[in-house]
C-alpha cells in the first residue's frame, strides 16, 4: 500500500478500525457493537461499504465476535494465515482488501462454516 493510500485510510477511518482493517490485528473478544445484534439487515465492508453478509446467516457461536454461516457470493476472499503459531484462513473484503477476520470449518450449521468477523470492520444497515 502506498504512503498516500494509508493516509486517506486513517482519515477516513478510526483509531482502531484502521488497525483492524488495514493493519490486520483483532479487536478484543465481546467487545464488538454488533456482537449481540439482531436485526434484520445487511453487514457492509465498513472502508468501502461492499456487501458482506446477510442478518439471516448470522449466528452466535459463543467465540466473542460476530459469526456467519455463508458470506455474500465472491464477496471475501481467502487467504492462508500462519500468524501466533497456527493455520488459519484469513478473510478479507474482495473488494478493498480489508482485513475481516478468520473462517472456520466447525460451523453448527449446514454450511460447516464459522466465519469469526471483528465488529469494527463492519457496518450494519438495517431492513427497512
């Protein structure tokens, strides 16, 4: 990323969503504003407002973020995390390339996924 790019990043984002989404660390568990939602709605890429994921594959699974079963079609990407020891699959917006959060396969649901996003990466728009 370029010097300018990260400029406008931290501009336009706060304190800690720039260092969730661009710098890629973790918000603190069950710390998130939209941990405990649930209305009817649409989450949204908080840097470019792309659409990630839907209210009705939201589930809680007790880990201390937000949890999906399913994301929108193509609307992550997936990448292999070696960080803090262990093999994880990162998640990322694919349109901006903001840091999400991590997928796993042990889902309680049919899909068998668990995709464990931070709060502060996320905007939530409410069904009207």
């Amino acid at each position: 990323m370029t010097t300018n790019a990260n400029e406008k990043w931290k501009e336009s984002l706060s304190d800690i969503e720039y260092r969730v989404c661009r710098l890629g660390e973790t918000e603190a568990p069950f710390s998130g504003a939209l941990l405990y939602n649930h209305e009817a709605g649409s989450y949204h890429c908080v840097c470019c407002n792309a659409l990630l994921f839907q209210s009705g594959a939201k589930f809680d699974s007790g880990c201390g973020w937000p949890s999906f079963d399913a994301s929108e079609k193509e609307a992550v990407k997936y990448l292999v995390d070696h960080s803090h020891g262990m093999v994880r699959t990162e998640i990322r917006c694919a349109n901006c390339d903001s840091h999400l959060g991590h997928v796993f396969d042990d889902g309680p649901t049919e899909s068998g996924q668990r995709y464990c996003v931070n709060s502060v990466s996320l905007l939530f728009k409410e069904t009207q």
